[in-house]
C-alpha cells in the first residue's frame, strides 16, 4: 500500500530541485565561508546567493537575513536578543496565548531575568486582536511577537495591523513565521515587521536550518557567540550546503506559490468538506477561510486523536493530533486551549496538512477511511458528547 | 593546477561514504523524528543510530549525547547552561587564554549576568598547568573549561589531568574538542569529562551540526528552548541528515583513525622538517610533539601571514593563517600572544593542516614553493627581524 503524507506542517520533503543545489556543496565547494582562499569563497559565494533568494521571497535586502540552526534558534534569537539588547529601556514583552512552544519556553526561560510576559487571548476562530496588543503595550514594553499562522490550527493572524500598532507605539515587533515562509505571500516592509522566524523544512528544504530577519536598524544582542559569521550575528560555521537549500527552496516558492496555494487550499477544502460532511459532531479548529492554505485541523468529539492518528497510520495515512514538537504529550494542546475548548475536546483533535504532492486521488482515499475508523472508535469509547453545547460559539 | 587543500582545521571535504549516508534521509527518510507515524519514526531511527555511533567513538552512552547546530553551539550551550543551572552554587568559570572564541565570547557575554572568569595562562608551547587549575580553583568555581587541542597551534593539552583535578574538587570540567574528536582517541571516562563539545565538519562529516556531551547525572539549562526533542536538552526539529552523517563520520572516524593518524602525522612532520630546515627564522608555534597529528604552525618573521595565504592560495595551495572564524581580522591572534611571542611575530602565522587524502607528493610541491613565497615577501618587507633574540623560550 502506498503511503500517503498528509503532515507538511510537521515537515516537508527535500524538493529534488533543493537537493540537485544543495549537493555541489558537498561534493565540491565544501570550504569553510569564513577561510580567505578560493575553497572558502566558493563556499561564501553559495551562501551569499541564497541570502539573496531568500531576502527576495520577503522583500528584505539581503544584509537583514541571518541564517541560524532552526526556526527555534531564530525564535530564541529574536526573543532573548531583543530582552538583553533592550534591558535597559524595559523588561515587558507581550505574546499570545497560542504562539508555539519555542516562543512560550523562551519567554519563561526569560522570566529568569526578570523579563515579564502578556499572554494576549484568541477568540473562538484563534484569532488575535491588534487592539488587545495596543491596550497592553505599556512604555515598559520591548517586545510584541505574534505568530503568522498557527501550527495547530492554522489561523493566519491579522499581523500587518498587529505591526502597525506596534510601529505607531514604537515597539519592536517579532512574528514567529515558520508555518508561512512560501506558503502564503509576505511583504516585511509592508507587514510592518523587524524580526521575522522560518525554517528551511517547512518549505521543502532541509532540517538544520532557519533564518531570523533582521531590519536594517534594529540591533539586538547575538545568541549564539564566538566568531564573526553572519556579520557577527550568529556564530558558528555555516551550514553551507543547507543554506543553499534553503536558498533554492526560497526561489522556487516565490515562483510557484500562486499555482501551490491553489492546488493545497483546493485539497484543503476538499478535506474540510468531506470530513464535516461525512462525520456528526466534528469541529473545526481555527478560522473558517483566514487560515493555512495547506491546512485542515478538527477536533471529533468522543476519540483521543492520537489513536486515530495511530489507526490511521495503519492505513497508510500520516496525519498529526497538532504539534510535532510535543506528540506523545498527553496534556490537551495549549492553543486548542486557548480556544476555549474542555479539555476532553482538545485532545480529540487532528491535524490534516497538504503539500504540493498531493492529490484529489488521495483526498479521497482519506474520505473513505476516516469516517469509518471514527465510528469504529466512537463504538468502543463509552461516551459520546454533544459537541455543539460543549464549544464556544458553535 | 590541481587545487592542493590544507586547511583540515578549518574544515574538512565530506567524505563521500558520509554523504552517501545521509541521501536517504533527504530523499526517503524525510519526516519529523518527533512524528508518531510511519514517517517519524523512520526519521528517529536514523538518529539514534547517529546516536550510538557518536557515543561509541567517545566511551560514552548514547543518552549523554545531545545533538546541536554547531561546535560553537555546543560551546555556548555548555557555558550557559552550567552557569545558568549552578547560578546559586557559584558565578567563577576558569578556561585558558587560547580557547577558541566561542569560548572567550561566551565568557564574556555571561559576564553581563554575573560570571566571572579566570583565563589561565599558557607556557611557550601553549600548555595549561593542571596545577595552575588547582589552585584557581575557589568555593565560587563552578566550571572549568580548557580545550582538548588548540585550533591555531595544534597543542595538545593534558585534559586527562585537569579533569582529575575537577573531580577531585567536585567541579564540572568541560572541554571543546573539536578539533580532537575523530582525529585523537577520547575516552570520556578515563579523561575525567563532564561535557565535551564537538563539530562533525572536522571529522568528514556535513557543516551544520555539532554535538555536545553530557555525563549521565550532569544537569545544565537547555540553551535553544521551545520543543521536547534530544530528550528535552535541545529544541528544534533535528537536522536529521546531518545527525546521520556525523554518525557516519564517527563511525569511520573509530575505524580509521590509527592508519589517519599514521598517514597525517608522516605528513605533518614532513611539512615541519622540510620548512624549519629550509627557511631561516621561522618558528614551529605550539608543542613540537604533544600537537594535532595533522597540523603545523609557524611564524615566519618579517612576513604578514595574510599576504604568504594570498600567495600561496595563487599558487594552488589553501592554508590558512589561524582561526578561520577570524579570517580577515588585521588583530594578532590572543593564542599567539598567549605564547608570549610579540604582535609583528603573531601577525606571521601560517598554520597547515593536512587530511587524509593529502599525499607525500602535495606536500613536496609546497615545499617547493613555501620558501620561494617567503623569499619574495621578505625581500619586499623592509625589516627583518632576528626571530631567536624575539621570541620565549627559543
């Protein structure tokens, strides 16, 4: 039985293309960046020129992108950055109850320092209001960071209005956008954004490496030290060869996202359609339309969502109860949480995300065999609630 | 003209066993590790392999190994974690006055959180005196970190012995081996080690990730937060490619390293014979036995070491004059100084670092031209000074 992967918010494949780039860099030009001789500029050149794909995909210039290890790097990089850069002009910085765990973790390890944190609510469909991020601002705050879009639930969050508030009140303001990056169109100058997150797996390059945009002017304190790399920014060797990959899979994603988004929000739509359609008291998480064009997240009343993940797994499915970061967590996800859902609901959730190699052919092959593996599941569990009077606004 | 690469300390080619290895982990085995399903766990197990491989070559468990972005990562991660973790036991760190700058940096920017920083001195041929450990040691020292080998003079330092004296006081000692690690036998228990630093770049294996040691009952604070992965010491999605080709590369590494040895060492000393006998007033810089068997070092009076790289890179040969984090860099290198040797002399320095696909031919062809270089260079400088009146110990 052939497989069918439906998990692209956990990870992408290595587009092929990405790879052919990436592998002159190990065979050939594998110097080190920073060496003065021609193996070292060889190497420099590759990383040069994907900085420049990747400013392109976000309208930035080139010197604002500094490439780190991971998304989480770039996220620890942003926050702890911006709280020892800033230390003295304030020590509050405001996030929102749904941002991944990588923003959630970093601001309690900042806590350490004194640093004091608002968790801004969602409503019902996730969403964060920029007058909430205006109301909380106080002039002992440094830092917003609100993510773009929502591992878990894929809401895209309104930040181009969440920037212009901050830039109105003079704060710098951090978005977390790691489920975005060549999924959906971003505009940095345009979404009023001084430090942006994203890592190269969430678009089709490889593991090991992210960038954090930087705005020209905003100067914040490095995270990783020891030598000059990334003009002094980040510290260590460069991942040469999956910079480049990264580079290429920025390329190709700002030629091709129209066509992608297309194609995933119609497989999207299909799934959504199909699953509250066939299946009673299934909810979906997240806002209706503003959200990933990849992704459909439910929760279904009366089942653990791991074991339809697992049932599923045996047909041939990969799909994910939310985030990959904290499967095998048995706590109810903080972001289905954050919605307002009871914890018996929040557990009871799936995650379904598309990539440009999917097809309608599989969309269905999904359709017939998740109703069935609910029911069967939804028979062997005692209960069964009535989820319309258990969830907010349904 | 075939290129001829000698800079092995800055980085080494990927071995193409290595990078045959880590393919399928691009092109079949592309999932989350953190997945549950099919695809995650195909991804998971090709790092615990990495995992047992790395551990292996180390003595150690493969639970004590953590899997970074970089040597340099590791570094920071063992530094602040330590300080962060004992914070109430003790704020004194002791290292030497020739760690690599990952160390000295991350040294410093602890010192804006308290810490405070013992660099021991170094005699003229770069060693730290265990004793000199000794008695640094107060009821404030809460580390001691000294590198296993100096990247810019390829000393060898007696860690085995500073690690005694740590455990005899009941402080964690941590040491940078990335130059050591694949290329020198390590063996973390008779060595006395508490955390060990690592980079696979160095040994054959891809850039971009690196590892950190940490004895089973060592408890220190994560450095990249935000996920549960390398069982909760360090978030990101793992670089699995990467994971699977510095496993590789260990593995390799175990299995070559008396023929490497042999080979690289036969070559180092033909490099040293053959430029000390045919040049006057040139200084082999570091131990003149207890040194990387694949490194020579030198000051050539009267010469900047940046022109006699440029040069050489002209003539087809790639070396470099220290560090190559701080290529570029008009400052003398703080090793050099450490030695006791004066600027003019430390902005001399030619370091050549030989691997495993070097050949005895290479080596006679750069003797060839090494000592025309000089020539030319030193009858276009206008001083010349008499090394031996200059320099310690000499």
């Amino acid at each position: 039985m052939e497989r069918v992967y439906f998990d692209h918010a956990a990870t992408t494949p290595t587009r092929p293309e990405v790879l052919q780039a990436m592998l002159p860099y190990y065979t050939e030009h594998w110097g080190n960046p920073s060496s003065l001789h021609l193996e070292g500029v060889a190497a420099l050149e590759g990383v040069e020129r994907a900085r420049t794909h990747l400013a392109t995909l976000l309208g930035a210039d080139s010197d604002e992108i500094v490439f780190t290890g991971s998304g989480t790097e770039a996220d620890n990089h942003a926050l702890a950055g911006v709280a020892h850069a800033l230390g003295d002009k304030g020590d509050h910085i405001i996030t929102s109850a749904i941002e991944h765990h990588a923003i959630h973790d970093t601001v309690e390890h900042l806590g350490r320092v004194g640093v004091r944190a608002t968790h801004l609510p969602v409503d019902e469909a996730g969403l964060v209001d920029p007058d909430a991020v205006r109301s909380a601002i106080t002039d002992r705050t440094i830092l917003v960071s609100v993510m773009h879009a929502n591992n878990e639930m894929g809401t895209i969050e309104p930040i181009a209005e969440i920037g212009a508030v901050c830039r109105e009140r003079g704060v710098l303001f951090h978005t977390d956008a790691v489920q975005t990056v060549g999924h959906v169109p971003i505009d940095v100058r345009r979404m009023n954004i001084d430090l942006l997150s994203l890592s190269a797996h969430k678009l089709y390059g490889p593991k090991g490496v992210g960038a954090l945009f930087m705005r020209d002017g905003v100067t914040i304190t490095s995270y990783v030290h020891g030598g000059g790399q990334e003009s002094g920014r980040r510290a260590s060797t460069e991942n040469v060869a999956g910079i480049v990959g990264l580079g290429e899979a920025a390329r190709l994603a700002g030629e091709e996202m129209e066509q992608e988004t297309a194609h995933t929000s119609g497989l999207r739509d299909q799934i959504i359609g199909g699953i509250l359609g066939a299946i009673p008291d299934v909810l979906l998480t997240g806002h209706p339309t503003q959200r990933l064009p990849n992704s459909a997240s439910f929760c279904v009343a009366g089942i653990e969502g791991e074991a339809l993940l697992l049932d599923l797994d045996q047909e041939g499915f990969a799909v994910s109860t939310g985030s990959a970061c904290t499967s095998g967590v048995s706590e109810p996800s903080h972001v289905l949480l954050a919605l307002g859902l009871p914890p018996d609901i929040a557990r009871s959730s799936i995650r379904i995300t598309v990539g440009r190699g999917n097809t309608a052919e599989e969309v269905d092959r999904l359709l017939e065999v998740f109703p069935r593996i609910v029911k069967r599941l939804r028979d062997m569990s005692a209960h069964r609630p009535a989820l319309a009077e258990r969830v907010p606004h349904d």
